[in-house]
C-alpha cells in the first residue's frame, strides 16, 4: 500500500498553491482588456444626389463628472462628424471604477442652413460596470424607452432659384418750356376743326356776297 512521505505531504499543496495563483493572475489579466467600451452612430442622408459627400457634426458630453471621455475631448464634451450614409464607432476609455456613467449625444450643427434639415433627437447612453468591472451600455430614446440602435437622419434639398424680371424704367417726364404746346395724338383733330371752320367761313361770305348781289338787282328793276 503506497503512503506519502512527509516531503510529497508539504510539496503538493505548494505546487497546487502556484497553480491556482496563475490560473487567477492569467483570469485576471485576460479581463482587464475588456474594461473599454465603445458604441455605434449610423448616419442616414436624405439628398437628391450627392449625398456621399455631406457631413454633419454631433456632439458626446458627460452628465455626470469625472465620467470617462473619448480621446480628444474637450471641456465641452467630445465633438465628432460622419459624412453620407455610414457609421461610426466611438470608443471609451477603460473604467477602473464600479458605477453608472450616463451620457448625452445629439446633433452639433447649430441652426439649420438653407436646405439643410438637421435630426434633432437626443439620446441617452448609460454605461453600467459592476464590482468585476464587467460593462454594458443602455440605449435610451428622449421618452427614456430603451432602444437598441443610435440612428441620425439628415436631409439636403437644394432650395430652388426664382428668376426675377428687372423693373420697368419710367418714361422721362419732359417739362416744356417757352409756352410750347406738347405734341399730342389730337394734332390731326385740330386741323380738321381749323380747316372746317375756314370753309364754313368762306361759304358764309360767299352767301352774304351773292344774297347782296341779289338785293342790287331788284331795286336795279
């Protein structure tokens, strides 16, 4: 019958003593690469062509300090642009600490240009980590409803050109001087009248002349 020594009695729980602390230092190690996390931002543009090279901004800011920002951040939060129809991931720093982190992400491009229409939702992102530093992101739409994918729709309608005609330039009003009648269409009117009266005027002598003839001859008899 095999009976352990008083040396194997002390070796053994050694070597499984080194054995187990690997194990947890090799488990250890292994999740500490999946501390960071990161999330995704589609872009849908609207455009009647052309669309591929439109671009808007959008805007990632911390509601909670000391929160975990993407690298290039700001004081005002982290700002960053997709272009066409495409999406985006964006990446978080490790989280070292147990805790909800609770962000805002919306639409940076300010007020609208001319035939620009920007997506003006706002989402709600929470990143929970638990005492093992596991994490997990929610979604939240402005109803706070939990949503699965970040989706911005934006839409460019070129604004259409109205030709206008140039104004119409007056008539430049002639002042007359030196009592000088202005031509007008009644000139042919006037002469009419004129050349009527000098006729009337004529047979009027010429009937006054021969009605006196006439008298001359009677008394003549």
């Amino acid at each position: 019958m095999y009976t352990k020594t008083a040396k194997q009695k002390t070796v053994i729980p050694a070597v499984t003593a080194v054995l187990m602390m690997l194990i947890i230092t090799a488990s250890t190690a292994v999740y500490a690469t999946d501390k960071s996390l990161d999330f995704t931002v589609e872009q849908v543009v609207n455009a009647p062509a052309a669309s591929e090279y439109i671009t808007f901004s959008y805007s990632f800011k911390p509601l909670d300090y000391g929160n975990p920002m993407p690298p290039g951040s700001t004081d005002e939060g982290f700002t960053f642009t997709i272009t066409g129809n495409s999406k985006k991931n964006i990446g978080l720093p490790n989280f070292e600490r147990q805790g909800s982190y609770r962000y805002e992400l919306r639409n940076a491009n300010g007020e609208e240009e001319p035939g620009f229409t920007y997506d003006k939702r706002t989402y709600i992102i929470e990143v929970h980590v638990d005492e093992s530093l596991n994490t997990g992101i929610v979604v939240l739409n402005e109803g706070g409803f939990k949503i699965e994918n970040i989706m911005f729709e934006g839409s460019y309608d070129p604004p259409t050109t109205t030709t206008h005609k140039p104004p119409q330039t007056p008539a430049p009003i002639v002042n007359y001087a030196g009592g000088k009648t202005p031509k007008t269409g009644d000139d042919m009117n006037a002469g009419l009248y004129i050349a009527l009266l000098a006729a009337s005027g004529i047979l009027f002598i010429w009937l006054a002349a021969g009605l006196k003839k006439k008298k001359r001859g009677d008394y003549k008899s």
